[in-house]
C-alpha cells in the first residue's frame, strides 16, 4: 500500500514533469498537460488510461478502479483508490497517463529523452520502496 509521498515521487519520477495545483490538489504535468491530480483526502488519483485498460482494470478491480462520471470517463479518465496500490502497479499506471499525455518527442518513460538517461522502471521502484 502506498501514500501520497509515494505517489508524488513516482509522478515525479517520470521525465519533464512538473507538481502545480488544480483545485487546490496536486495535480502532476508534462507539456503543461495534467496527466493526473491527486485527491489526498480521498487517497485517490486520477488519471488518463487508454479506453481499453480503463475497462479491463475496473473489471477485474471495481474496488480500486472506477469511471470518472460524464465525459471525461468516457475519454479513459479513471479514478483509483491509490491506497489499494503497490508501488510497481501505481508507477506503471502514472507512466500509461504519462505516455497519453506527454508530446510523442518525448518517447516512453523507460527510453532516453532530450539527452538524459531516463531511470528504468525497476530501479525507479526499488528506490522509493527504500526510501
């Protein structure tokens, strides 16, 4: 089960992204596009999935994954009770919004970008579970 902490340094994690507010929550960018916001309160965050994870998650976890309502859930926005998460699911998770919103320039999270080496996913896990 992970916390707030861990969600932001996951989000962070992830290259050119930058923390701002959004309705007064956290709400994490790349290319000034919100690919998610965090409802602390709520330990749940909100992110983009394609329309085919959003169906297969919330079927195979309607506790952890829901709809958001109206017609962003009908563009794959989805909440997830964050709490539920492990930090492996909830990194590949914020990658998947990540790559939806993020400018095709920018590749995958897991490939080299704008002349950094992006860290791979297990090393970028294995350092917040430590810490």
């Amino acid at each position: 089960m992970i916390d707030l902490q861990t969600v932001r340094k996951l989000a962070l994690a992830l290259p050119q992204v930058d923390e701002h507010t959004h309705w007064e929550r956290p709400a994490f960018r790349v290319n000034k596009k919100i690919f998610a916001t965090v409802w602390p309160i709520q330990q749940q965050i909100v992110i983009k999935l394609s329309l085919f994870d959003q169906t297969r998650l919330i079927s195979q976890d309607s506790i952890t994954y829901s709809v958001v309502s109206g017609k962003w859930g009908q563009k794959g926005y989805t909440v997830v009770q964050y709490d539920n998460l492990n930090v492996a699911e909830c990194y590949w998770l914020l990658s998947q919004s990540w790559q939806l919103m993020a400018p095709k320039r920018l590749g995958r999270p897991d490939q080299q970008t704008d002349n950094r080496v992006v860290i791979p996913e297990e090393i970028v896990i294995k350092k917040i579970a430590e810490s």
